[in-house]
C-alpha cells in the first residue's frame, strides 16, 4: 500500500454505515460478497439457476435484516448463515429429486476417464458421480450437513450454530450422511460401469 492509498474498509464499518441508510457502503459488501454466497448457495443445489436465485434472496434478507446485525459480531459469517438458512428453505421445498441441467454439467465438469470401482478416491475426482450423488441424498439436511462438513470444511461446532441444532446432534448426522453418500456413490458407480 502507497502513502496515498487507504485501507480498504472492514465489512462491520460498512455494515454500520448501512445501518445509517448508506446504499453506496451496502453496494460494497454486495460487490464484496456476492460471489461469495453464490458460491455456497451453488454447493447446496448445483443449479445456477437456482443458486442465482438464492444468493439474491440471501441477499434482500441481508439488506431487510440489515438492522438486526450486532456491532460485536462478523459479517461474513452471518452472511454465510443466511445464505445457507436460504438454502436449506429452498431444499425443503423441493419435494422431487432436483435434476443437474446438462449445461451445469458441461460447463463445470471437465471429461473425465473411466472409473475404476476399485478406489472410492478415483470416484471422488469424478465431479458428475459426486455431484449426482449429493443432489440424490435425502433428506436434505443430509446433504446440507455433509456440504457444510466436507465441503466447506466446517466443525461440527460451527455447523451447529449455523442450522440452530445443539452440537451433539451434528456428528451423528454427519456420520448417516457420509454412509449415505458413500452408498450412493457406489449406486452411481455401477450404473456408470453397467451403462457402458
């Protein structure tokens, strides 16, 4: 940073000037973060589309919630927990399997080699088996805990605060939605391997 350069404000500074009815400190964190909740809207439903759809939802909340948010706290965190609160409410309204549009498919994964069913690693790398896999795991607080978990790689701490469930409840969660998952991979893995 030059001499003549400022330091690039806290998002809690902006928060408080949008508080105080600042559009232009609000258009900031939006600049800021947008592509931020986008990205974790994306994890919970792999559809643009949707994701589009939930990042601006997280976003009038925040906006309409602006004067809820405490001095003491950080914004991205609560960003974050809107975003997947957002997500979550979206995933339970879903009530039929959400199908991956084969854009998303095309232009997010690379073409990948055939799976060997003999590592469950080389079923990892395959980002359609994975992506199929999540998008088929019910009940969607499944697939929410396991994204937060091994995706986004948050504690069971963290994960607890953010879906208001005591921490205890977590791992247990998690351990029947990694059983699950993994179960899934393999169906997908041998339709793969049936299919050819």
């Amino acid at each position: 940073m030059t001499a003549f350069e400022l330091p690039e404000e806290e998002d809690e500074a902006l928060v408080a000037r949008g508080q105080r009815g600042d559009h232009d400190a609000f258009g900031k964190l939006y600049t800021r973060h947008y592509s931020y909740s986008w990205g974790v809207a994306y994890r919970m439903v792999f559809h643009r589309n949707d994701a589009d759809d939930l990042a601006q939802t997280a976003w009038v909340k925040v906006y309409k919630g602006l004067h809820t948010f405490k001095p003491d706290a950080r914004f991205l965190p609560w960003l974050h927990q809107i975003t997947v609160h957002v997500g979550i409410d979206h995933c339970r309204r879903q009530r039929r399997r959400p199908e991956v549009p084969a854009a998303d498919v095309e232009a997010l994964s690379a073409p990948t080699p055939m799976i060997a069913r003999s590592s469950v690693a080389d079923a990892v790398a395959n980002e359609d088996v994975v992506r199929r896999a999540l998008l088929a795991l019910t009940p969607p607080h499944y697939r929410v805990v396991l994204v937060l978990a091994d995706m986004l790689d948050m504690s069971s701490a963290h994960i607890a605060e953010i879906l208001e469930m005591r921490a205890s409840q977590v791992d247990p969660i998690l351990n029947r939605a990694r059983k699950k998952f993994a179960a899934l991979v393999t169906r997908e893995l041998d339709d793969q391997i049936g299919g050819e």
